[in-house]
C-alpha cells in the first residue's frame, strides 16, 4: 500500500466516523450513569458523585469548526499520541523535560534511597477534562494528569513505587488501584480498604512495592467501575526485571518445566539485560541495531452514553497512527501533533507494551499484516509464551509484552489493528512505516 492510498483510505473511514456520531440519534444513559455514580459513591463513602446534569466536560460534542474538513489534524493539542508511545517516566526529577502535553509536569518527584531500596515518587491528580477523541468530536473524560492515557510508571524489580496521589475533582471521589503484587491491603486503591476513596480535595500516598517484573496496569477502582475506567482512568506501569534476581531465581521468570542448565540460566538473564532499561539501558541482543519500546493501550469511547462504543482508538485518538493527508501535504507526513504512522528501523528489535481497557466490549484484539511476534503475556515471562502468531485476543485489563522483528523486510507502511472489523474502521486501525 503506498502512501496516497493509505491516506485516502483513512480520510474515507474518518469522515464515515464523524459523520455517524453526528448523525446518530442515541438515547443518552447520562442520567442512569450519573443515578449509578450517585449511589454508588454514596453507599460507600458518603458522599455523592457526579450529577447526571452537572458531569465534567458537558455532553461529547461532534462540531466541525471553519477549518474542519481537513482529516489528519486534530484542533486540540494538548496530548500528543505520538509523543506518548515512547514516554517513560521513572521519578526521576533531575532530567525533567517538557511534558507531552507542553508544559512542564511535576510528575516525577524524585528518586531515592531508604533502608537500603530505591523509592520512586510519583504525583499523580485526578481531573475532569474535555479530550478531543477524533477531529472535531470531542468527549468528557475524567483522567490523571490530564491525559488520557495517564502517564505511563517505569520502576525497577524491588523499588518501592510511592504515588502521591490528589483528587482535583470538586464533586467525586477516586482512587488508584495497581495490577501489582501488592501485600498491604490499604493500599489496594478500593473503596473498602485501607483509607477508602480519596475525596474531592484530599491527598493520600500509595506505597507499592515493584513485582513481579512486567507490563502491569493501573486505574481508579470507584464504582461505577465501567464508568471510570471508560471515562479515562488508567495507566502502565512497567517493572523492569533484575538480571542477578534472574540469576538467583530463574524459574520464577520463566515458563518453563525441564532442567534449568547453566546455559538456560544465562539466557535468561541475558533477556533480563535487554529488557531492563533502568540499569541496563545500553544492552543490546547480537543481531540489532537498538531496541525500540513503545506503549499502546487499546481504549474505546461511548459517545452518547448507551453503552455501546462509537471511537475506537490506540492511545485515545481515532487513526492518530495511520497516514493522512493535510493541507500541507506533500509526500511526506506532517510533524507535530497530526496523524501519521509509527516511523521504526528496520534493524531495531520493537518491543510493544500492550494493554486492553476497552469498555462495553467483551474483547479487543492486536493484529500485524505481513508479520508474526512472540507474545509475553503480562510480560512476566522472559522466553515467550506463544510464538510465530500474528494476532491476541484481549479481555479487559490483559496486557502483554509484543516482540516485532522487521530486519528482513522491505522498508514501507506496515498495517497493525484491532481484527474486529468494526473496530479497525472506527478508528483503532494504525501502521508502522519501516525505515532503513
């Protein structure tokens, strides 16, 4: 597929999906959301949550403004897809950058160092906010940071995660719950335990401790659970593994049954290095050039609140990885924050963390053309648990750890997507561009 008709095609299938949303004549489930919110919130806390009439952000909205009619280029610009994929945060508060949204961001508070364990401070705030989910419809989301997806948390096995959590909201309550192995009930981020939901207002500070290493998930466990996680509620949290753990424990690391030789001991610490980017950033397998990782959540948006999804998305926006013409098209894709496809080297192992948060559907799936990986699911396994395959089905809160090789093909678009039709031509269909 060359690039003009892959743009063609994209312009096609999002005017087809702006256009159904505006024309659609949904019966609206706010006010049942909003009654669920209200009970739910009050029945555990006390307090009320959102009010069907007064939810943050107003109704999703699907406008086209004077420049609209244009596809490719979204008018908000306060989250950059793009930007997104590669973003890592680790605590970290002495190498601080600008944030991908532009401006600076204090999430990372810092690293350090008690008992003899790293901790690593994060902020993270709840807040309301309107997210432009394809261009010109927009939808009220409720986030962390202001993003959605939240942040993405890269720890090291054995850290202690330390969330310094504040609920900006004025009128309900949230929490975080983490996909860790947590051993301290209060800090389970649910309603029931520990210091309960977080009110509008208030602070509190989750400690978790980093294990087991892997690709892990994190979002608000208030009820109605389906309305806070498809609102925007959730994040990544990567834990990367010790090689001398490895070392010392490599059954724990690896699925696999028969005699653990020397041999099959330093393989696995040897994936170990290459999948650890906090203290092992400069390894590399032999046969590659680089190791290139990214993020993908797989998310979906009910537009007129009657459960069932009209966006379907990777990391939020429709097409955002799929190639578009602008009006300055000319061969080449526009930079900034407009659709194009995931440029990547061909030489370059890629290394996908992908997580399933799509609401109202039972599934989502990960299809590549013309490729097979190895999956790892939850990225907790150094060897894979499936090999050669080409697509996952995913349930909600699934994740694994995809690995792409692309050394023997020829450089050009490469199509990845959702392999429920309806999906793929609702927005969650995306490509890698491979590049010498």
């Amino acid at each position: 597929m060359n690039e003009d008709d892959a743009a063609s095609m994209t312009e096609q299938l999002e005017t087809r999906l702006v256009d159904s949303i505006e024309d659609h004549e949904g019966v609206s489930r706010r006010t049942v959301l909003g009654g669920l919110a209200l009970a739910g919130g009050s029945a555990i806390t006390g307090i009320g949550a959102a009010q069907s009439g007064n939810e943050s952000g107003g109704n999703a909205t699907a406008g086209h403004d004077a420049s609209f009619g244009t596809p490719g280029k979204y008018t908000e610009k306060n989250f950059d897809p793009h930007g997104y994929l590669r973003e890592f945060n680790t605590g970290d508060s002495t190498n601080k950058r600008d944030a991908i949204f532009g401006k600076k961001d204090d999430l990372n508070a810092g690293v350090s160092q008690e008992n003899g364990q790293t901790v690593r401070e994060f902020n993270l705030t709840a807040v309301p906010e309107e997210i432009e989910i394809a261009p010109g419809v927009t939808f009220p989301s409720w986030m962390y940071n202001g993003q959605v997806p939240a942040p993405t948390l890269r720890v090291e096995e054995g850290d202690l995660i330390r969330i310094n959590f504040t609920n900006g909201f004025a009128d309900m309550a949230h929490t975080i719950h983490p996909h860790v192995q947590n051993l301290n009930p209060a800090m389970d981020g649910v309603p029931q335990n520990g210091p309960g939901a977080i009110k509008p207002g208030e602070t509190f500070t989750y400690e978790w401790q980093a294990r087991p290493a892997g690709t892990h998930l994190y979002h608000c466990h208030m009820l109605p659970l389906k309305a806070h996680i498809h609102r925007g509620m959730y994040g990544t949290i990567i834990i990367d593994p010790k090689p001398e753990n490895v070392r010392e424990n490599p059954r724990d690391y690896i699925d696999y049954h028969g005699p653990i030789t020397d041999e099959v001991r330093e393989m696995a610490v040897e994936r170990a290095k290459s999948r650890n980017m906090i203290s092992h950033a400069d390894y590399v397998p032999d046969g590659y050039d680089d190791i290139d990782e990214m993020v993908i959540m797989m998310n979906g948006f009910d537009t007129n609140f009657d459960a069932d999804n009209e966006v379907y998305a990777a990391n939020t926006r429709a097409f955002a990885y799929a190639p578009a013409k602008t009006e300055k098209y000319n061969g080449e894709w526009e930079g900034g924050k407009t659709k194009h496809p995931i440029e990547i080297k061909k030489n370059n192992l890629q290394r996908v963390h992908v997580i399933q948060t799509l609401e109202y559907d039972f599934i989502n799936s990960f299809h590549t053309h013309s490729q097979f990986f190895d999956y790892y699911d939850a990225g907790t396994t150094l060897f894979p648990n499936r090999s050669t395959i080409d697509t996952v089905m995913m349930c909600q809160a699934q994740r694994g750890l995809f690995e792409i090789d692309y050394s023997d093909h020829q450089p050009g678009l490469f199509m990845f997507h959702g392999h429920q039709s309806e999906f793929a031509e609702q927005g969650w269909m995306s490509f890698f561009e491979v590049t010498e």
